[in-house]
C-alpha cells in the first residue's frame, strides 16, 4: 500500500487547536496533485500555538493567511504559529509534477519559498483574496480548481519516470538503499540522484529518511506503538541506536521521549 507522509507532530495535542481536512481535486487534476488540504483555527481570547510538520517529498503552493506561497520540500521540520483567527488552503503537488504543475521544476525551490504572484503570475491575486475572505471548503476547492484547470501540461519522460520511482518508494517500505532503489527502476545511481534533485528538489536518500521517520513517526503515535528496538527492525535501520539518532536528528527528541509526551498529552485528554 501506498503511504502518503503526513508527519504531524504531536497529534493529539494539535485536534485541539486547528481542524485539518484533505480534500480532492478536480480529476483532471488527480495525476499533478494529491489532495487539496485546508487547516482553520480560532485562537481568539488564547495563546498562539505552535505547530511542528515532518517534512515530505510535495511541493506545497499554499493560499490562506499563514504561510502563503510555494514551498517546496523541506530537510527540516517545519514549524508555522497560528495566532486569532485564520486558515490556510494548499496545494500538495504529487513528487516529480512540480514542473507540469507550475512552470518550474522543484529543484528551484530550494532556496526557500516563492510568492505566488512570481509563480502563477498576478492573476492569482484575485484566488488568493477569495481565499482569504473564507468560505466552505467546497467553494475555496472549487477555486483552486478553476485556478489549476487548464494550466497544467502533460508529463516529460524525465517528470514521470521520478513520479513513478517516488511512488515505488512509497509503495515499498522495504526499499531502504539508493542503489537497490535505482537496480529495481533501471537506473543508475547517478541518473536516480539527478533526477530527483531536479524534479523532486531532494536527493533520493532523504526521500527514503523522509519515509521512514514519517512511518516511526506515525507507529510511535498509535494506540499500541511496538518497543524501539521492534520498531528499528521494522524500518529496516540496522540497529535501535541508529534509529534513534536519525529521528532525534530530525524530530529534536529520542523516540521514547516523543512516545512519552503523547502519552502525557494523551491522558490530558481523556
């Protein structure tokens, strides 16, 4: 099965502080894009709150009052604060479609975000206010629907072999190692890494990091998370103390302590 990493941290805590719904596009859109997300919040009368993301493999062209532009992947946690009242609206454009998409391969965005006017031209003006100005989220989906129909071109060969070997890693968990990676598509190293820091704006073996600590990540968040060194085994790490450096490395705690503190949030809950 497919996995989509979504990477929230602190889960349980954030149901409390914003709702998050991921919506579909337009079918012609469903090849370029995998889902439409739309946080909203009210804080009105209460403390900012900070929200912490795992990074993945997307472009995000994000509309809203938080965060408004495209980002492309992320090697860190993301971390937006949400004060009053707001939402935003984004864009989650399948690995490899950036360019199809947007005009511009993903690799130009390493560098940091980019204004949505210098992306989609100032057109997008208008878009951008109506989504700021609110509304079900039918209507705002409809709007990037209209936004996005008819802009996007088909795929090179380049775009949809990277998409299809994104989709192998995400579809094969067991896929830990660039060159098992490029053998199974009929690659080689060099040509993988190329075509990935083009169009997907990171190198192959962080998209395979990215994965496995959204799968920790995730485990270590369920109801019956499995002991670290179980968990290591399972993500193909080659013992539970390089796990638990590589996740400390990206989250900012070790796996037991991130199981703790939901452990702790948790209960406050209940």
């Amino acid at each position: 099965m497919e996995r989509t990493p979504r990477g929230i941290l602190h889960r349980h805590a954030a149901r409390t502080r914003f709702t998050l719904n991921r919506l579909p596009p337009a079918p012609s859109l469903r090849e370029y894009v995998q889902y439409y997300w739309i946080v909203r919040w009210d804080l009105r009368g209460g403390p900012p709150y900070e929200q912490r993301v795992l990074p993945n493999l997307s472009t995000h062209v994000v509309f809203g009052t938080a965060s408004a532009g495209v980002w492309g992947p992320s090697r860190s946690v993301f971390t937006q604060v949400l004060r009053d009242r707001g939402l935003a609206l984004g864009v989650r454009v399948v690995p490899g479609c950036c360019g199809a998409v947007l005009g511009l391969p993903a690799g130009d965005l390493r560098d940091g975000p980019k204004s949505l006017p210098d992306v989609l031209g100032n057109t997008v003006r208008a878009t951008e206010e109506a989504v700021c100005r609110g509304g079900p989220d039918s209507e705002l989906t409809s709007l990037i629907d209209a936004l996005f129909t008819g802009r996007v071109r088909p795929l090179t060969d380049s775009e949809r072999r990277v998409r299809d070997t994104v989709a192998l890693i995400a579809g094969d968990p067991t896929l830990t190692r660039v060159d098992e990676l490029a053998s199974r598509t009929g690659m080689t190293v060099r040509e993988t890494q190329r075509l990935f820091t083009t169009h997907v704006g990171t190198g192959p073996k962080w998209a395979i990091r990215v994965y496995r600590l959204c799968d920790a990540e995730a485990r270590l968040s369920s109801d019956s998370p499995p002991g670290q060194a179980e968990l290591a085994a399972e993500l193909g790490y080659s013992d539970q103390a390089h796990f638990a450096r590589d996740f400390a490395s990206l989250v900012g705690v070790p796996p037991g302590s991130y199981r703790r503190q939901q452990k702790v949030t948790e209960r406050a809950q209940n």
